[in-house]
C-alpha cells in the first residue's frame, strides 16, 4: 500500500504558503509514497515539482474553481479556465485524461460542490472523504456517508497551504510505485483514507490570511 497526500497547494496558489521545495522535502521526511500538488487553478507548481529530483512520486494536478465549487482534477499538465460550469469542466479534464476527485463537497465556506449540486457527486471518479483542514469532522463523515451511498471510492488529503501540515490527510493506495498506476488504482477504488486535523489555530490564521487576500484584491480591482 502506497500513502499518498492527494491535495496540496504551493505558493503557486493564491493562498499557499510553501515552495514546490519545501513541499517536497516535507514529503519525504514524513514518509510519503507520493503527492498530488494541486494548486487553484493553475499546474504551473506542479509542473515545477515534475521537474525536481526526489524519491516521491509526483501526481500533477490542480483544483479548478467552477462556478458550483471546487474540483480536484490528477493527472494533468494543463490548466482549465476558472469560472467554468461544473458539468463543462468535467467534460474539459476527462478529454486531458483526469482522474476527477470532488474535494470538502459539504464545507460550509470552501465552495463544496455536493451543498450546491447533488448531481455532480456521481461525475467525478472519486470523492474527498478526509479533508485535515476542517474544525469539526461533520462534512468529512457526510462526504463518507455520500461516498458510501453512491458507491464511489473514498480519498483523502491535507489540503495543506504550508508545508508543515502536508500528510495531515492521506490515502492508501493499493498500487505500484507509480503516477498512472495510482491514479488507475483510484479509479478502481483500491483506496482507503484517514488523517490527522490541522491544528484549529493554523486553519483560522490561514482562513483569515486567504480572506483578507481577497478583500485586498477586489479594492484594488
């Protein structure tokens, strides 16, 4: 079984305070098989892990903002548009070859697809069942539940803005030591998730710093 962290930003997202580097690193010293980097709306941070030396294996990917909320798209080198419909970016990464994961579908602030769009539970290849960066662990169980109901595999991720809480969540993955073996041992739901919370302090400072971003942003629009 491989231990895969499938959800991690970079300082190449908006709101990630890490290097690709100091990524990678932490990675390594905690054990990992391999990573998933998945910056908002853009491959360039995964693009620049492929070009690293390390002995993780690197999964590129990225986390597109659709206008019903976030989707997890592995295995891909290109970006897609932000602001997309869901359903269009759907048919936009399956025609990349993606291995579509829907991430916090139920987080109340995180724009979770499953609180705004039932239907788009069943288009992706798996769901996000363990997400370390929530207060409580209501949306997890409900994500599990939905998961379980739909008969969708189950996976996990720290969504780790820095580097320190890369691996808080991670998958088990029943599958060779490789990008395309794991991300097909995904679709065939050879997985099982678990983790560790982010402490409640480093969430909210993060929050808190990723809201006032955006409030800078648009006064200066």
């Amino acid at each position: 079984m491989l231990r895969c962290d499938l959800h991690i930003h970079t300082s190449f997202s908006r709101d990630g305070e890490s290097t690709v580097e100091e990524v990678l690193r932490r990675a390594e010293a905690i054990g990992l098989d391999a990573i998933a980097i998945t910056d908002h709306d853009t491959t360039d941070g995964a693009l620049r892990a492929l070009a690293c030396k390390s002995r993780v294996i690197v999964i590129p990917g990225t986390e597109i903002s659709t206008k019903q909320g976030h989707l997890l798209a592995l295995g891909v080198t290109r970006a897609f548009p932000k602001g997309l419909d869901f359903f269009e970016a759907v048919t936009r990464a399956r025609a990349e070859g993606a291995v579509l994961i829907l991430p916090h579908p139920f987080h109340m602030w995180r724009h979770g697809v499953g609180r705004k769009l039932k239907a788009g539970l069943s288009r992706v290849d798996a769901i996000e069942v363990f997400n370390s960066r929530y207060i409580t662990g209501t949306a997890n169980r409900k994500a599990a539940l939905f998961a379980r109901k739909i008969g969708k595999p189950g996976v996990g991720g720290s969504d780790a803005h820095h580097a320190r809480f890369v691996g808080y969540g991670y998958t088990l993955v029943d599958a060779e030591p490789d990008a395309a073996a794991i991300l097909q041992a995904i679709r065939d739901g050879r997985t099982s998730a678990g983790g560790q919370m982010t402490p409640i302090r480093s969430y909210t400072r993060q929050s808190l710093k990723s809201s006032w971003k955006r409030v800078q942003a648009r006064i200066l629009r």
